[in-house]
C-alpha cells in the first residue's frame, strides 16, 4: 500500500507496539496533531540522528489518547508506535499546512515470535547486565522471552543501530542483529562479575595454595 501521510521528525527511533507520549508545542506540529485527533488519522516519524533528518525509514504513528489542552494550546497525547514506513517522496510544501509530508509504502515485516532460544538467550543476557549494574528494576523481571522490538531499547543500541534494526523485517534476522551486538557486551559482563566477585573477597583470609613450593 502506498499513500500521504504527515510526517512528524523526532530524533528517536520508535519501534511498533512502543508506547510514547507527546508534548506538542509548535504551531506545526499543533496544527498537524490537531487533524490528525479530528480525523482519527496517524503520523509518520522519521528520525532525526545526530542533527540529520534520516529520510528513509520511519515508523507510523496512532494517536492513542489526548491527556491535556494546554491554556496556552499546547498537547499532552499519548501514541504508540504501528508500523513501519519507507519514504518514497517528501512533500515539503502542502497548501494551508505548516508541517511536511510523505507518500510512503509499507515493506512486508514479519513480526511473530521466530527463534525462542535466541530470545530467551538475550533476555537473561539483559538481566545479568542489568542485576551487574543495580538497576534490574527497570527491566521487566517476569519476562523470559521478548520481540525483538520489545527489547531493542533495553540493550544499549547507540540511535543508528536502532535505526538499522528498524531496517530489518524478519524477527529472526532482528533478533541475531541483536545477539551479534550482545556478544560484544559480554565480554564485559564476564569482567564486570569477576571485579564484583574480587570486591567481595577484598579484606577476607583466604587459604591460597604456593603450588608445591617449599
């Protein structure tokens, strides 16, 4: 399906089914948000890396719920991520708008669960690391398997990694990208237990064998 949608540029990568929410303030952005509520109709976000508008992929955006009019005009909503788009033209220029636009079309993405192993795999991989650095609170503890774009954001993916994982329409082919960036982090997680476990021992008698010597 190929069609015109109005494009909203945030420097984040959204990926489908991820919550955000919004605080609107331009007069572009309020004008596009406000049709967008009227006609219950999404948005396209594109990201903006490092100061760069990256014009090929983005993510289509619903409008799930609008908290607050602001005295002032401005929009508190909620959103949540769709789909993924690729941009076939950018329409700078739309008669009585203030924002831009895109026609778009939509690849074929594959989002079922594929290789469970894999994902179980990087899910206790994720805790380790989270559990190292005292925060496994900000990681969902009941799950043992997730999506890749479920966890994407919880595996410290610098914004153009994500930006190529949206790239990937195949969950197993997202999943190894992410196993491949884990393998590098492991390593440290291997040094990261060892230092702990030598903290531990720091001020205990320890026993230690002089191998045979005399």
């Amino acid at each position: 399906m190929t069609n015109f949608i109005p494009i909203f540029p945030l420097n984040i990568v959204v990926f489908p089914g991820e919550a955000l929410n919004l605080h609107i303030f331009e007069p572009r952005y309020k004008q596009m948000i406000g049709e967008c509520l009227e006609e219950k109709k999404p948005f396209g976000l594109p990201p903006v890396i490092d100061n760069n508008l990256h014009d090929d992929l983005g993510t289509l955006i619903e409008i799930v719920e609008l908290v607050q009019t602001h005295p002032d005009g401005t929009l508190d909503i909620r959103t949540r991520g769709q789909s993924v788009f690729r941009i076939l033209q950018h329409i700078e220029a739309i008669p009585d708008k203030l924002y831009a636009g895109a026609i778009v079309n939509y690849p074929e993405n594959i989002t079922n669960p594929g290789d469970t192993y894999t994902s179980r795999t990087i899910v206790g991989e994720v805790k380790r690391l989270y559990a190292l650095l005292n925060v496994s609170e900000k990681f969902p503890a009941d799950r043992d398997e997730m999506l890749s774009y479920d966890i994407a954001h919880y595996v410290g993916l610098s914004q153009l990694q994500e930006y190529e994982l949206l790239g990937l329409f195949t969950e197993l082919h997202r999943l190894e990208y992410i196993r491949r960036h884990l393998a590098n982090i492991v390593p440290v997680i291997q040094q990261l237990e060892h230092l702990k476990d030598r903290i531990q021992r720091n001020g205990h008698f320890r026993d230690l064998s002089l191998g045979g010597l005399q």
